[in-house]
C-alpha cells in the first residue's frame, strides 16, 4: 500500500451519514456506496420512500451488511451518540462553506432532501450549518460523497500533522 494515503484504523472519532426526505434509490444506493467506502460508522434515512428501504436492490456493494441502517421517522428518532455534533449541509445563507469546515471528531451529517431543503426543525438543531460552494444545489449523492471526501483528507492530513510531533 502506497505509504502517502491515510491508513482508516487511524481515523479519529466516528461519523454517521444521512438524508431527510430521501425518495431517488438511485441517489440512495450511491450514498450507501460512498459511506462504506469512507468508513462511515451509520447511514440512516429519515422519512424515506418505501423504494429506498429496499436495499438490495438499489445498493451493489451490499452496505446494509456492512454498516448500520437507521430508517426514523423524524429526526427524534435516530439513536444520537454521546457528544456527537449534527451536522446540516444545505445551501443556506448562514452555512459556512465546506472548504473552510473543521470537522467534530464525533459528528452526524444530514442533507437535505432532493426536492427542497432542511426542514427548519432539523437546521434548529445543528450544531453546525455547511454547504458546498456550488453555482446550484447538486446530487445528494454527489454532495454525501464530497462532504465524506473532505471529512477523509482533513483527517488525513490531521493524522500525518500528529505523526509528525511525535517521536
């Protein structure tokens, strides 16, 4: 293994992944992937479309063995980790761009749905508020994958900054 990448057991923290109001098992199964595939300790959906709890058919890499699944209701109903920070990601105008974003060690991140936004319940309970500098909203697929990216290269970069103090 090509000693520059970052080494997953060294990640610090944990991270779940989720939408509200999911409905395209298309975008689902392509989040799920993309969680497995950078370590995410949870996925969950909350208020999803009977097609999206159809794992099996809308996710290849079978996630759903891999990873926990949360389908709630309502938000009030996703099991919360001790001191673990909610994480919005929205185009809202007070949403600090992803960029300049300094990941908790212990976080849940939530996107909004396909077709409109963070319910203001939801957006009332983040600690903090992200959105991705884009002309227009994109894919939630897309947009889970780079938050997980940008989440992954901070703590890669973090890692390497720690190796390098110690003796």
């Amino acid at each position: 293994m090509n000693q520059r990448y970052y080494s997953p057991d060294k990640q610090r923290g944990f991270f779940g992944i989720g939408v509200e109001y999911l409905s395209k098992p298309h975008n689902a199964g392509s989040l799920y992937r993309t969680a497995h595939a950078f370590h995410a300790d949870f996925v969950f959906a909350i208020n999803a479309t009977k097609q999206v709890k159809q794992l099996d058919k809308i996710d290849t890499s079978q996630t759903h063995r891999h990873v926990p699944f949360y389908f709630c209701e309502t938000l009030q109903e996703l099991p919360m980790p001790f001191q673990c920070e909610l994480v919005g990601v929205e185009l809202l105008d007070e949403a600090d761009f992803l960029p300049d974003f300094q990941h908790p060690e212990r976080a849940i991140y939530i996107l909004g749905p396909e077709k409109g936004i963070l319910q203001p319940e939801t957006v009332a309970q983040c600690q903090h508020l992200i959105k991705i500098p884009t002309k227009f909203c994109v894919n939630v697929g897309i947009a889970g994958a780079l938050i997980l990216y940008d989440r992954y290269i901070k703590q890669a970069n973090r890692a390497q900054r720690e190796r390098k103090i110690l003796p």
